[in-house]
C-alpha cells in the first residue's frame, strides 16, 4: 500500500546531495568568474573537467533519486531505501572526484555504482507497483 508520509529517507538523501549538487555549480562559477569565460572551457582542461562533473550530477542524480523516492512512497524497506540513498551519494562522490582529477577508477566506479542503484531502485518500484496495475 501506498504511503501517504513524507519519504523521509530518500529527502535525507536529497538534501545531501542537493548539498553536493551546490559545490559542484559553485566549482563551476568560480571557474567562470575567474577565467570569464560564460561558455565553454576556454580550453582550460581543469575548467571542462569541472564542468563535466556537474554535468555528469545533473545528468544522473534526477532519475536515480526520484526512482528511490518512488521506491520508498510505494512502500520500499526504509533499510533499502537508506542503502540505496548512500549508495547513490558514494557513487556521486566518487564520479564528482573522478571527473575532476582525470582519474578513470573512482568515476568509472561511481558510474558503475549509480547504474546499479538506478536498476535496483527501478526493480524495488516494479515489483511495488506492477501488482497494482493487474487489477
């Protein structure tokens, strides 16, 4: 059955990586304020890396963080959902760190880990909600 609560697990996450979402725009501000350049890189590989690492965020964390939300309203085991949730915020992390060093292991890691969490969270919900949908 449906919850009609706040999801309280997955906000602890949204906030945490709402936390995370900020430091890696502010990356990229402070970037542009510094070089002045308003679009692009300028050719400045550490200046594009940042920028594909908020990128990358903006690109990923939308749907696994809704699939978890959707996991837990559609009455996923708190324990689930916060293994999911800190996941998702390592996988960010690692991807964020990844993207910004150059380095391939801890973004392809972070990669890696918030596919799985976005299959996991999407298998949680498909199994809550399919039944529901058969009559």
């Amino acid at each position: 059955m449906l919850s009609p609560a706040l999801p309280v697990v997955s906000s602890l996450y949204a906030v945490v990586l709402a936390a995370l979402a900020v430091v890696l725009t502010v990356r990229v501000i402070v970037f542009r304020a510094r070089t002045g350049v308003q679009a692009g890189d300028g050719g400045d590989a550490a200046f594009g890396r940042a920028i594909r690492a908020h990128a990358n965020f903006t690109e990923q964390v939308p749907l696994a963080l809704l699939l978890i939300v959707l996991a837990e309203v559609a009455g996923a085991r708190p324990g689930a959902v916060y293994v999911l949730g800190a996941v998702l915020v390592v996988a960010r992390l690692a991807s964020a760190i990844g993207l910004s060093r150059g380095a391939g292991g801890p973004r392809q890691a972070g990669a890696g880990l918030t596919l799985l969490v976005i299959v996991a969270a999407a298998v949680m919900l498909a199994i809550r909600v399919l039944p529901m949908l058969g009559g």
